[in-house]
C-alpha cells in the first residue's frame, strides 16, 4: 500500500487521466479553431517546402562552419563565451551565426505542424511529422550544443550530421505527402514490386556509403578548431593509416552506389515506371555523378586539398539523400494482386500510371 493507505498505482493512474483531459480539451479547441478558418492547403505546402530548404541549408552552412576553422568559435552553450551571449571576433560572428539559422528552420518546423492541427480534414500523419520535425530542431540543437561542450569530438559531430539526414528524412516525406494531398493523389503509390524494393535497397545502402562518409571525414584533416588554434580529436576506425584507409574504403563503396543508381535508372526505364519515379532516379544519377567527380579529385589530392572541396562534398551528399528519400517515397509500396474481382477496381485506383 502506498502512503495514506492509497494504492500505489493511484498516482500514475491520476496522472495519465489529467494528461487525458489535456488532451481532450485541446482536441476540442482546435476542432472549434478549424471550424471557423480552414486553413489553405497552399500555406501548408509552402511551410513544408520551407522547412525541406532550410534544414538542407543549415546542413551547408554547418559545414562551413567546420571547414573555416570556426567550430569553436563560440566556445560555450548558449551564450557565445562565459560572460557574453553575441559574438566579438571573426571565427565567433561564424559560429554564431550558424546558430542563428536555427531560428527560421524552427519556425518553419513549428508552422509545419501548426497547420498540420488546424487544417481540415485533420491527417494524424501530418501532425506526426510536423511534430518530428520540430523535436528533431531541438534536439539538434540541444546536440550542438553538446558537440561544442565537449570540445568537437568527433563522434558527436557525426552524430550532429546524421541526425540532420533522419531530420531530412521527415522533412522529405512531409513535403511528399503534403503536395500529394492537394493533387488528390494517395499518399503511397502501389507499383511493381520489381521496382520498388530495389530502390528501397539503393536508398539503405545510399545511407551506409553516407555513414562511412561521415567516419571518413571525421578522420581526416579540417576538424574545424583551426581557425582559433584548438586541437580537435579525429576518429582512428580504420587503423594506424585510418584516413587514407577510409578515404579507399568510402570510395570503392561509392563507386559501386553510382553504377548501381545508373542500373536502377534503365530498369526503372524499362518497367516504364512514370515521370513521377524516374524523375528523382534521374537525379540521384546526376548528383551522384556529380559527387564522384568531387570525390575523385579528392582521393587524389587527398594528402592536401583544399576545404573547398570538403565544403562540396558534404553539400552534394545532402542534395543526393533529399533525392534519395524522394525516391524511395515515389516507389511507394508493393502492388498487391486483388483476390477477388470486388477488390480489383481499388486496387488499380492506387496504382501510378506506367506511361512514361
């Protein structure tokens, strides 16, 4: 028994029924709200679209902060040093004002999901990723935060840019369904089962040759205290020669990606798989060539070239995930056959047009 001779689940019990009766009436507020002002579902595709932009953007600008020596620029969280919160020199105004950038992302995250609860019918899935969207602000930024804290450690670093891939994952997919809905298109497409799960398959391993670039660059040079003279820690995973070994490592899987995205294309091509499929395929060979190209100059510059191109790569490889994820959000799922001749009308209802 719990104290007063209460039942020790009394409390808990009392807690969730108060969150329940929260929830409720905030139901009922925002149905009222809807009721009165529907909000345009142009507003709601531009606010996704947005958030997709500059969640890219600050991904760019995050490695420019890194790649001009500037990552320590502000050395304390959130204040920029121990006694001011605005910046004083150079490297500071830098490192600021990338934090700065967080603001509009986390406004336009925020509206995401506003508009998400107030527009009519309600879509559950968008007010989910609305509400993905601003978590994954804040904990990126609760994650800088910890990055700059603990001096650059690499593996927070990394840490700090695969969370914004996931974080991009969401965007993508609420720009997808977002334009969907107002095309009256379904949310997931049905199409050939020869076509979908190889491009789920180029998509996960997209993302393995993201993460090895990721453990790559976080082993070599432009660690990003250059510029205010602060020794950065880098990652030895691949043995005593570490850099060179992942830079050989990361482009031989690369390498495989590319022809592997180029297959894919001409397959797609002859399933006659539709503008809507082919066109992100497109340009996911487009990037990725694009990539290789920096790459190669970087693997044989690799024992001094400069940040420029670093500065590149990290911006093509997040151009190629957004093409990726749209990618995989274009294949949809797997068509299913009818098995009854009721079903099949549904069923074809779902599916994308093959005409190219």
């Amino acid at each position: 028994m719990g104290r007063r001779g209460q039942p020790p689940d009394t409390h808990p019990r009392a807690a969730c029924a108060i969150l329940g009766g929260v929830v409720s009436v905030l139901q009922r507020r925002l149905a009222a709200v809807r009721a009165r002002w529907t909000v345009p579902p142009r507003w709601h595709e531009v606010a996704a679209w947005a958030a997709l932009v500059l969640l890219t953007l600050i991904v760019v600008s995050g490695a420019a902060v890194r790649l001009t020596g500037s990552g320590l620029g502000c050395p304390d969280w959130p204040r920029c040093n121990g006694t001011s919160l605005t910046p004083s020199q150079g490297h500071a105004y830098i490192e600021f004002g990338n934090r700065m950038v967080t603001t509009p992302v986390a406004i336009a995250s925020l509206a995401c999901l506003v508009l998400a609860l107030l527009r009519a019918p309600l879509r559950r899935d968008l007010v989910w990723l609305g509400f993905g969207l601003s978590a994954g602000v804040a904990a990126q930024a609760i994650l800088g935060g910890i990055t700059v804290l603990t001096g650059l450690n690499p593996w927070t670093v990394a840490a700090h840019f695969l969370l914004s891939m996931v974080t991009l994952v969401l965007a993508t997919t609420n720009v997808w369904r977002v334009v969907q809905d107002r095309r009256g298109a379904p949310a997931t497409p049905e199409r050939d089962p020869r076509l979908v799960l190889p491009v789920r398959a180029l998509a996960v391993f997209g993302g393995a040759v993201v993460v090895l670039g990721t453990l790559v660059t976080a082993s070599g040079p432009y660690a990003g205290g250059e510029g205010t003279g602060d020794v950065v820690q880098r990652v030895r995973l691949f043995g005593s020669d570490g850099f060179n070994t992942g830079v050989m490592v990361h482009a031989r899987a690369a390498a495989v990606f590319g022809a592997l995205a180029v297959a894919l294309w001409f397959w797609a091509r002859a399933r006659h798989a539709g503008r809507q499929l082919q066109l992100p395929l497109t340009m996911v060979c487009l990037v990725v060539a694009l990539a290789g190209l920096i790459g190669n100059i970087q693997y044989h510059q690799r024992d001094d070239y400069p940040e420029w191109l670093v500065w590149a790569h990290v911006s093509v490889a997040t151009l190629l995930w957004n093409a990726l994820c749209w990618s995989v959000l274009a294949a949809g799922r797997p068509a299913r056959e009818p098995r009854t001749a009721e079903e099949a009308p549904t069923v074809a209802a779902t599916r994308e047009p093959t005409a190219v």
